[in-house]
C-alpha cells in the first residue's frame, strides 16, 4: 500500500471529507427515491358546521355561506344557459327534420 494512501487514511478530516463526498449525494438520492414514492399528506379540511359558536366567528360563518350560495347560485345559472343552448339545438334538429 503507497505511503500517501496510509497517510491519508491516518487523517480523520480526510476520512470525513472523502466520506461526505461520496455518500451524501447517495444518501440524497436514496432520500428522494424513497420520498417519492409516498405522496404528501393533504390539507385538512374543516367543515364551517364545525366552528364553535363564538361571536367573532358568527361572522365567518355567514361570510361562508354567502359564498356557497353564491357558487350555487352561478352553478345554476351556468345550468339555465346550457339548458337554454340545448333546447335552442334541439328546435334546429327539429326544424331540420321537418324538412
């Protein structure tokens, strides 16, 4: 064995450096493998039911209600259009086939 290779062996900074060179970058492709394969926790959810009845969360709870209301109610317009193309699609078939 070379005396430079017995030397650098003797050396514990070296030992720690060689070590961190070559196996951080496995231990930090090992850790994104293994990462990778679980996906990560989703958020939770709360439902507004759930909030206690405090009088400065009364608030937020009707603020949160005027906004599914608003949802539903821009759901059913979009609803009322599509009905409204349909029907409008079904007259020209109708028309068409009079013909």
């Amino acid at each position: 064995m070379p005396e430079w290779l017995i030397a650098l062996l003797n050396n514990p900074l070296a030992i720690t450096a060689l070590g961190t060179v070559f196996f951080t970058p496995l231990l930090a492709f090992l850790a994104q493998v293994f990462m990778r394969s679980s996906p990560p926790p989703g958020p939770i959810a709360y439902d507004a039911r759930d909030i206690p009845e405090h009088p400065l969360l009364v608030a937020a709870k009707v603020h949160l209600a005027d906004e599914e209301m608003a949802l539903i109610t821009g759901i059913g317009r979009k609803v009322d259009q599509i009905d409204a193309q349909l029907q409008l699609v079904h007259d020209r078939i109708d028309l068409l086939m009079r013909r």
